[in-house]
C-alpha cells in the first residue's frame, strides 16, 4: 500500500454497494476516511457510540453514532465531558477486516436485542449507515446477475 498504492487500490478495492460510493466523512474535519485509508496506511478513525449508562438496569442509551479521524476524536470527546454521557469506540481499520466486520454487527445486533443497548431512532440510523459505508470495503463486488437477482428478492417479504 505505501509504494504502490495505485495497484493497493485494484486488489483491495471499494465495492459499491448500492449505485452509488457512500463516503464515511469524520465528524471534526470532513475528511473521507474510507478513501483515507488508501491514502496512508498510518491512517486511523474510529466509530464513536455516545450513550447514557444507567447503572441500575445496565442499559446504555445510545444517544449518537459518528465517526472520526483519532487526531480529530479528542476534541469531539471533550464536547460530551460534563454532559453525563460517555463514549465507546471500534477501531475502523480493525472493522474492515471481514471477520472483524461481522463480529462487530452480530455484537452489535445482540446487545440490541438482549435489550443491553437502546438507540434513538437517529442514531440507530447512523450505525446502519456507516456500516453500510464499511460494507463497501469488506464485501466483494455484486455482479450484475446478483444485483438483478436481488431486486427480484426486494419484492417478496423477508
């Protein structure tokens, strides 16, 4: 990746997903980070899960989901001290790793459904896309056959 970065990019590719490359863009800077990761393999972000912990029922309320560079994470961090709500983070170059990726969502939908984690409805919505964003990265590309299989299967009921 560091000496040839063009030919990193045509076997590591990003695999659209949908029709269209969705970017993941750090809350602080801007940047892309998943293009980051082209650019520098000294690279790195997280995926930033805000919540309130209630002690008694050990249940977090995840409040907010975003991402960032970790140069950039400091300053967001500091903007939640003193609000009562804390912060838990995923590594991005560690999630796109396949397996990782996976171990990530099936923890992820599990606590939801034990009932550990409750989302608000927007940042639940974070969390789908950014995985989805991810998703570009660790899946292979859908072939054309695959893709028209797949709106056959949008019209019957999962």
């Amino acid at each position: 990746m560091r000496y040839f970065p063009n030919s990193y990019k045509k076997i590591k590719p990003l695999h659209l997903i949908t029709e269209e490359y969705e970017p993941l863009f750090c809350r602080a800077c801007g940047k892309d980070i998943l293009m980051a990761l082209f650019e520098s393999p000294h690279h790195s972000a997280n995926i930033v899960s805000v919540y309130k912990w209630d002690e008694e029922k050990n249940i977090d309320y995840i409040q907010d989901v975003y991402c960032c560079c970790k140069k950039c994470d400091s300053s967001l961090e500091s903007s939640i001290r003193g609000t009562g709500l804390m912060s838990g983070w995923a590594d991005i170059s560690d999630l796109v790793i396949p397996i990782e990726f996976l171990r990530y969502m099936f923890a992820t939908m599990n606590r939801i459904r034990a009932g550990n984690d409750i989302y608000t409805d927007e940042a639940y919505k974070k969390e789908i896309n950014i995985l989805k964003a991810l998703a570009q990265k660790v899946i292979r590309a859908t072939t054309d056959r695959e893709r028209e299989r797949f709106n056959e299967l949008l019209s019957h009921p999962f």
